[in-house]
C-alpha cells in the first residue's frame, strides 16, 4: 500500500447529518460503480487521476501526529467524527 501526507486530518464537514470528519485514507478496494461520490469528487478535484488509481488505496501516514496536534485545539468543539468520507473503512483485502 502506498503512502500520502496531508497538511490537517479533522475538519468541520457541510453535511448536515455530521459534525466533524476525517479520511486517513484515500481511494477504495470496493470499488463501487454506481457510482461512488467520494470517487467522482476526488477525480473531479485531481487527487485521483483513474478508477484504477482509486481501487489501489493509499494511507494517510501522518495521520497520528496530525490528530496529537489537532485534538487538544478542537476537542472542546468537537461531538462527533465521522469516518470516512472519502473511503471504507472497513475494506476488503487490506490489513
Ligand atoms: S467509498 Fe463507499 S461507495 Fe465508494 S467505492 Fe468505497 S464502499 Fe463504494
């Protein structure tokens, strides 16, 4: 499995049935066709160039020190986070 940095991990999301989000990863093995909106919107951004770069999932290997920086800042702000918007994370195939 490859490997991504990101610059923040938490943030307030517009959905109106969450709060706050994170995606410590990117892209799915699932790889749904109906089709996926993570998909569409990380493609339509140029984070995903392919399908086929999406079904090959990378990991978001800051995540850790990205959240040990943002948890005390936004723990009073925070009621709950939502995993993930922008993969499964219970895929199939990946330790
Ligand atoms: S993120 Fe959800 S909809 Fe998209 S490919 Fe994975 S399981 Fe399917």
């Amino acid at each position: 499995m490859e490997y991504i940095t990101r610059k923040t991990m938490l943030y307030k999301t517009g959905v109106e049935y969450g709060d706050y989000t994170m995606n410590h990863v990117l892209g799915c093995t699932h790889g749904c066709k109906y089709p996926c909106y993570a998909f569409m919107l990380k493609k339509r951004f140029g984070q995903i160039k392919s399908y086929d770069e999406w079904i090959e999932p990378k990991i978001v290997s800051n995540t850790l020190e990205l959240l040990d920086k943002e948890i005390p800042r936004l723990k009073n702000k925070i009621q709950s986070v939502q995993l993930c918007f922008a993969t499964d994370p219970f895929m199939y195939g990946v330790e």
